[in-house]
C-alpha cells in the first residue's frame, strides 16, 4: 500500500507544485520550432497534441483541484488515480459521465490506450463538495430536472470554476437541454483546464463532436473526433 | 297616539330592510376582500447563500459577520434554529433552512472548524462529514408597489410561543369570547381608563381592529365605527377565530421605514430584529406587541427608552394575567431590546445592487408580477464583498481627502467573480447607502487607457507579426484625420522613450506607441476587437478612439475587463441567478453561458503583459499594500486633464473596476494610478484574492530572451528572462554562457579521447 503512495503522492505534489507557482518559474517547454499550429482549424490551437510532450506517466495520478486552494499555500490533495480503491470509486460516482452518456446519444467510447484506469470515472477522484453537487444534478437529470442540474451544476462551477470535471457535466446538461452550441463552449472551457489529463480531454472532444453534429457541422465533428482519438 | 305608532312600526320596518340590505352589502364586501387573495406581496430580493465546505477561503470574521446579519442568536449551546455557539475556530450552529431553486437545503445543525482564513471542518451534529451546506440568503430588499406595502407573510401555525396570547392579553382579553364586538371589553376599557387617568385601553376588539384596517379608511365618525362593528360581527359569522387572528399579525401596521410601510408581524420580526417571526423570545414579542398601540410613538429605534418602557409594562401585564412566570418575565425584563443596529450588515440597504437587479427584472416582468406575486428573486450579491469595497472606497477617499479638490470626487465601483461572469457587489456613489444617481451602470465616462488592453489584444493575435517583445517605435507622430484635423498624441510625461518592446508600451501606457500601433493594426480592426470583448458601444473609428476617447460605464468596463481574465471566454454579466414563485416554485433561470472569442494563447500573453503592468508598470503601486507573491493583473486609465481615474483588474477570483471623477466632469486631483487603483488595491487587500494563475495554453510556449536585445538566449546566460510566445513565433534559442560552455567542451575532449 505505501509503496506505490509515496512516489505517487510526491509526483503528484510535484506537479500540484508545478502548477501554482507564480509566474516567471513556469518550467519550459520544449516545444521546438514548429510553426503555425494556432491556425489547425480549431480555434483555441488544440491542433498539435501529438507533438507536445505534455502528457508524463505520472499526469494520470493527479487528481483533485481542492476548491479555493489554488494559493500555493494549500496542500493540494490528490489521489493515485489508477491505484485507487476501486469500490469507492465506482460507488461513489454514480454520475460517471461516461457510461450515462453512452447509451443516449450515440456516443462512441473512446479506445483504450493502457491508461491503467480508463474511462472519465477513472481519470481522478473529486473531493466532497463538488462530488456531492455533481451527484445532487445526475439524480435531477435522471429525474428529468434538466434546469435542476444545470443550475446544480452551476453552483459547483461557482465552488470549484477550474474543475474540468463540472465543464464536462455542464456541456453535457446543456446538450440534453439541446443548447448544442453552449455545449460545444463549456467543453472548450473544460480543455483549456484539463492539460495532461488525457481521457478527460478525449471525452471533452467526444461532447465537442456530438455538439457539433447537433448543429450540423459534420466535418467539424470528425475534427473533433480525430482529436479525441489523439488525445489518448 | 295610534297613527304615531304605526308610523314608527313602518319607518322601524323600513329602517331594518335598510339596514339588512346594508348588511348584504356589507357581508359582500367582507367576504368578497376576505376570502380571495388578501394581500399583494413585493418581490423579495436575496444575496447569494453563504455556501460552507472544507476548503473553502472564508475568514472567520466575516462568517461570523454573516450570521449575525442573518440575526443569529449567541448562545452557550444551540438551542434550534438561528442559534450560534462560538469556541475559538469551533463554530456551531443551527441553520435555518430555506427552499433555493435548485433544492431544498434542511434546517440543520452544523459544525464548522476555521484554520487560518480557510474552512478546516465541515461537520454534522452526529459528527459524520458534511460535503457541503448553505445558509439561507441575507435578504437585501424588495420591489414596492406605488403604495409601499410590505409585509411577510406568516401562518398562524409559524408564530412564536406567547405571541397569540400577549396580543390577546394586551390588546383584546375576550377575543376567543366574543362575537366580533365587546360590550364587556369597552366597560372594562371605560373602567381601567377611569381609575388609571389615563387611556390605557382602547374598546375595539381585535376583530374591529383588522376591519379598521383592512376595509376602512382612517376617518373618525360614529357612522363609520357602527359600519365597522357590524363588519366585525359579520367577519366573525363567517370565518372563524384562527383566520380573524391570521389576518390580523399580517395586517397590522408596525413602523415605517422611509417610503417602504412595515405590516405584519412576518416583517417587523425581520425588520427590527433580522430573524424570523418563529424564532422570538419572550421579550422580543412583548416589544412588538407593545408597539401595536403606537407604532412611531413606541419605534425602538427612535424611541428606545418609551420602547422599553411599554416593552416591560406589557411583561407585567403577562405577569399578572399568568400568561407567563414571574421568573420568565423578570428575566426577560433584563435584556436590551436587541435591536439590529444601523450600520450592520443586517440594517444596510444595497440600492446601486438592487438598482441592476430592478433593470433586468424589468426587461422580463410585468411590473405588476413584480410587486404583487411575492416572488423571490435570488441574485449573486455577495455582501461581504459589498462591505469590503464600501470601506475600501472610504477609507481611501479619507486617505487621499488632504489632496484639494478630492471631496467632490464621486465614485462608482463593480466586484464579479471573473469565473462565473456574476456581479458580487456595487458602488454608485461615494454614499453608498444613497439612493440616487448610479455610477456604476449609468456614469458614462471616456475610458482613457482602459481600452489600451483591446489594441495589444489585436496585435498578439496576430504571432506571425506581433510578439511581447517585438520592437516597436514611442516616437511623436502626427496625422491627419478625415475631418482636416490634426490628431497629435502625447505621452502623459511629455517624453518619448524611442524603441521599445511592444509589451513596454501597455505596461507604462505609452500613448505614443500604443497609438501608432492601433494606427499600424486599424482603428476598425481595434473597434472589431472591442466589439468581441463584449463593449457595446458603436465608437467611430477615430484615431483618437485609440486613447480611450470613447465612453463606458464601470460596468462595461467589467464586461469588457471580463473576457480578458476569463481565457477569452466572453460571459455577459449576471446580477440574478434565478426566481421562485411566493410558493417555492421554479419560474425563471438566468443560466451561465460563455463563448471563446480570442485564442487562449493571445489572451495569455496579454496576461503576462498585464501582470507587468502591476509588477513593473504603472500599477507598480499596488504592491505598497499587497504582497508580491500576489499574482494581479490590470491596467489604470485617466482621461485628458485627470477628469477621470480609472482602474480595472483582476485576481483569479475577483474582478474589479474603480471610476473616479466629479459629476460635472471637472477636473481631478487624481490619475488612475494615484486615485483609482488606490481603492483597487485597498479592496484587494481586503478582498484577500487567489492569485492569478491562467493554465499554460497549449499554443503558448516560454522562451528565454535576453532582456537587452529581446534575442533568444539560455537560461544560464545573464539577463535572461523568460517570456511566453505563440508557439512558433518565439526567438530561436541562444547558446548557453558561463560554466556550462566549458563543461561542454571537456565533455567533448573528452569524447574525442576515447574515440
């Protein structure tokens, strides 16, 4: 049990470390000189996943943006996502959007790619409030409360506004809500917050695919799905 | 003898089929008012609920704040409901519950465990985890019909214990007795005023007392005191003593506060003591019982002795009549009257708040809907912010009040959650509490340097041409425009600082380059940029646009300032969440909708740019009063001849911008810098903000350049610096320097050996 936990914790801490250190130590990236990628066709420049190192083994294990705490002097706490017990896991996620989303809308799951733990489910554990909300609006989306969820949903994004998680589920509601083209943008917000976090991101351009279907844009749609396959 | 008689038996016959078809009339009014909806009710405006949760950035003063203003009772150990127990970082307390939009939260006890500034614990009284809880919402106002009723509707099952019988003690002992009228109730009223001297005691039944008020005018005549005992008798006939009692806690008349008429006991619970009507005490009922006979006459707040006074007289009577213990009532003689104070969040008003949530009401209802169906309008006021800036904005105009010409300075002031997209707090005068002229929405001022952000926006989004440290020229210039006149800016220090890296000329707010460089990108093409940051206005495409001629209300300024710090997303301001009918009923949402209008990576390098500014620029101030570790980004504005100062900027949670300026636009002592952001930064402090922290988009990549040329360089040579770049459009990196050249060259002699 505590072998795998402390390189886990420390790589995980390491990152969280990384990641809300002030401005002017950002570690570089070497991103070479390859030119243009901001015009690949989708705006925001998501176009050149493949070529960035961005995606480090250890990226799967971080886990959760404690709400507020994102000043440097709060302990992120975070949770080896793919060792983690796996009955809390599954049971304390009933929303998992994975599977709920699969059979409504005929969304394609995504493949697996030796991401030990998979689906979104797997992709990070969420702390109290935000899991408890993102609960509170799958049971009023199941019960047909769509503005029930979103706004459910809402006051989660309010708690935790950078958690990828709660954009996907806000994307998702919106879709059902068939606001397709709010869908597609609560999507893009969670991308730009889910870096290395790769299933996350294959299931945010899964929704983009879908939204974008809904509104008519086939090619966009295959854009998107090519970028969700890349993604993994 | 006979005709007389007969006259009489007819004239009496006549009388009483008079009197009986009065008395139909009558019962049809009665019934008629009584029976349908009796009462119109405003709609009620609430901030946004406190929400508790371990981790959650919550200073214990301030929570603690909230719950008195939400009229908490200190108490040794929880009693019920609105009942608060403090132990050092350990607080208990007992919430009330409330019916919200999205569910119902419980009335529930709560522990909460504060470490430093932040949540530590969040726990149910049984001890288990609690994920998430709320309290109910401050009420901050409501929407008044032209004749400023308002009340809160009670049942009779919500009052608190005494109430009904300290009424009936005081004001009517026969009501469960009698038939509408008491002849036994005006003899002892003629009694006890005989022996007391004095009027002590009025005749009219409680009965009479709602039918005063509810059907009748307030004219003194013996024809209108017999119309209304017999409305009183037929009330009586048909309704019974529980609806007649109802009534009456919600009718009566209980203070006036300004133009708004304070009714029912539902409101002046709130009004006077911030909690609700179930929760008062013994003392707290008697003053409020004791206030019927006299409401102004007896106001506890400007009466406060005459208020204690009755408030005891009537403890006594309840003594005497047994309707409480000796020892209750002696004890509740010893408390204060526990009025809510002025000045406290629970007796502050929130007009330039209210005033954009009246604005957007408007456009969706029916002014009607809104003063009459009692609906609960739920907003994202933030109170906590609201005080924060109120005292920013004071204790800095009382700062900066030695500088001549400082006290005419007006203000206008607005706090969102760049997030979200929701407004938190509003200022729209120096006197917060004054109803009048709203800056904050209506104050329509040139931007000045504010708009400078817009033009560099244009321009990094253009990589290919454009990067934070390509060189551009801060040299004096002049053109032509359409109209023969010539436009020739200046820098504010009259200087020109010759060739300089494009992300100097926004962090010192060069006119000269910026302006050149809005010349060189397209005054239309700024305008576009302008348009997609959500600006509304229609400015002409003068050059002079390009120094913020053009004018914006702070708001504007926020919607516009918004985009900015939220990634490029552009979310339209909301100041209201949602609404729920007088039932609980979900009626209306105002949902969160964002749309990506810049690339992330753009808006990253303006970012940067406009952290500079704080750290190294013009706002360079800010960190006289905040810590540098704290990340912030803006940028100040003053117009020509300091008419206005400006400043906007953001954390990553809280967004806000500061106009200062006189009413009659004359000049100010004050620029952006010395005025505006003077208040930006105090409220900041107070505010006590998260830093910025924009995740790295994955277009943008961080290069090192030497700070002297701007050429690509390595992290080991001096004056190296890093700076973020639209991948692609950074300068190729420099070899290494110092120690490691050597090292390389050993490595390589040394290879070169064993080969």
């Amino acid at each position: 049990m505590n072998k795998w936990l402390i390189p886990a914790v420390t790589a995980s801490l390491m990152l969280a470390g990384c990641s809300t250190v002030p401005r002017g130590s950002i570690p570089v990236v070497d991103g070479g000189s390859s030119i243009g990628s901001a015009q690949s066709g989708t705006p925001g420049g998501y176009g050149n996943q493949s070529s960035q190192p961005q995606a480090l083994p250890e990226d799967s294990g971080v886990v959760v943006m404690v709400p507020g705490g994102g000043g440097s002097s709060m302990p992120i706490q975070s949770f080896p996502a793919g060792n983690a017990p796996l009955e809390t896991t599954i049971s304390t996620q009933p929303w998992s959007a994975t599977p709920s989303a699969a059979p409504q809308s005929g969304y394609v799951e995504p493949t697996p790619s030796g991401i030990p733990s998979g689906g979104l489910a797997m992709d990070e554990q969420l702390d109290g409030p935000v899991l408890a909300l993102l609960t509170t609006a799958q049971q009023q989306q199941g019960g047909g409360d769509l503005n029930g969820a979103a706004s459910s949903l809402e006051r989660a994004q309010r708690i935790a506004p950078r958690e990828p998680q709660v954009l996907y589920r806000l994307a998702e509601v919106r879709l059902a809500q068939g606001d397709a083209s709010q869908a597609e943008q609560f999507a893009r917000r969670g991308l730009s917050y889910a870096s290395g976090r790769p299933a996350l991101q294959a299931s945010l351009w899964n929704l983009i695919a879908q939204a974008r279907e809904r509104q008519g844009d086939a090619a966009g749609a295959a854009q998107a799905r090519e970028q969700a396959r890349v993604s993994l | 003898m006979r005709p007389w008689l007969g006259w009489a038996i007819k004239l009496s016959l006549v009388g009483l089929v008079v009197l009986a078809v009065f008395a139909v009339y009558l019962d049809a009014v009665v019934q008629e008012k009584f029976s349908g909806k009796r009462w119109t009710v405003p709609a009620k405006v609430y901030a946004r609920p406190l929400e508790l949760f371990v981790g959650q950035k919550l200073a214990k003063t301030d929570f603690l704040k909230e719950l008195d203003a939400l009229g908490y009772r200190r108490e040794g150990a929880v009693s019920g409901p609105g009942g608060v127990s403090v132990a050092g970082n350990n607080i208990e307390l007992f919430s009330r519950g409330f019916q919200f939009y999205e569910s119902n939260e419980p009335s529930q006890r709560v522990r909460v465990r504060f470490s430093g500034d932040y949540v530590a614990g969040l726990t149910q009284a049984g001890g288990g985890n609690l994920a998430v809880a709320r309290l109910e919402p401050l009420l901050i106002g409501g929407l008044y019909p032209a004749h400023q009723e308002d009340r809160v509707l009670i049942k009779i099952d919500q009052v608190p214990p005494y109430l009904v019988e300290t009424l009936v003690a005081i004001e009517d002992r026969e009501f469960f007795n009698h038939f509408g009228v008491s002849p036994k109730g005006i003899a002892r009223a003629v009694w006890i005023n005989a022996t007391a001297g004095q009027l002590r005691q009025g005749g009219s039944t409680l009965t009479q007392q709602l039918v005063k008020n509810f059907y009748l005018t307030n004219e003194r005549s013996l024809s209108r005191k017999a119309t209304e005992a017999m409305m009183a008798v037929l009330l009586e006939l048909h309704y019974d003593k529980k609806d007649i009692l109802e009534a009456y806690l919600n009718e009566v008349f209980l203070g006036q506060d300004g133009q708004r008429a304070v009714h029912g006991f539902g409101l002046a619970s709130q009004y006077f003591f911030s909690q609700p009507l179930s929760e008062l005490k013994l003392d707290q009922v008697a003053l409020l019982v004791g206030m019927v006979k006299g409401p102004t006459y007896y106001n506890p707040r400007r009466n406060p002795e005459r208020a204690l006074e009755r408030r005891n007289l009537v403890l006594d009577v309840l003594a005497e009549q047994g309707v409480a213990s000796a020892a209750e009532v002696a004890a509740a003689k010893q408390k204060p009257l526990g009025i809510t104070q002025r000045g406290t969040l629970a007796d502050s008003s929130f007009p330039a708040f209210l005033d954009l949530v009246k604005r957007q009401l408007r456009e969706d209802y029916q002014e009607q809907d809104l003063t009459e169906e009692g609906l609960r309008i739920f907003t994202s006021f933030d109170p906590i912010m609201q005080l924060k800036a109120e005292s920013a904005l004071a204790d800095t105009l009382k700062r900066l009040s030695g500088r001549k010409g400082v006290d005419q300075v007006e203000a206008g002031v607005v706090v969102t959650s760049p997030e979200s997209g929701e407004v938190q707090a509003i200022i729209g005068s120096r006197q917060p509490r004054f109803a009048g002229f709203n800056r904050a929405l209506d104050a329509v001022r040139p931007i000045g340097s504010l708009i400078k952000p817009a033009i560099y926006l244009t321009a990094l989004e253009r990589p290919s041409q454009y990067t934070l440290t390509s060189l551009i020229e801060d040299q004096p210039f002049s053109i032509k425009g359409q109209d023969g006149q010539v436009w020739k800016p200046q820098n504010y220090d009259r200087k020109a600082h010759g060739t300089i890296y494009l992300y100097q000329g926004l962090v010192n707010s060069y006119n000269l380059s910026t302006a050149k460089l809005g010349l060189e990108l397209g005054v239309p093409e700024v305008l576009k940029t302008l348009d997609r940051l959500g600006v509304e206005q229609k400015w002409p495409a003068y050059p002079s646009m390009l120094l913020g001629a053009g004018g914006l209300s702070p708001l504007s300024v926020a919607n516009m300032y918004q985009t900015l710090a939220n990634g490029g997303f552009n979310t339209p301001l909301r100041g209201i969440r949602n609404v729920l009918t007088a039932e609980g009923e979900p009626l209306k949402r105002y949902p969160f909708q964002i749309q990506q209008r810049f690339d992330s990576g753009a808006i990253y390098l303006l970012q940067n740019a406009m952290q500079r500014t704080m750290s190294e620029g013009t706002g360079r101030s800010v960190y006289n009063q905040l810590p540098r570790s704290l990340a912030l980004a803006g940028k100040t504005g003053t117009s020509n001849d300091s008419r206005d100062s400006w400043f906007a900027g953001f954390s990553q949670d809280v967004l806000a911008v500061v106009w200062l300026g006189r009413d009659d636009n004359g000049p100010t002592p004050l620029t952006g810098a010395t005025g505006a952001l003077q208040v930006w930064a105090d409220f900041m402090r107070k505010a006590d903000p998260l830093p910025l922290d924009m995740p790295v988009p994955d277009n943008v990549v961080l290069a090192w350049v030497d700070a002297s040329s701007g050429q690509g360089t390595d992290p080991s040579c001096p004056n190296a610096v890093q700076m973020p770049y639209i991948r692609g459009s950074q300068p190729v990196a420099g070899p290494a320097c110092g120690i490691q050249a050597p090292v390389n060259e050993v490595m390589d002699w040394v290879r070169g050996w064993l080969d």
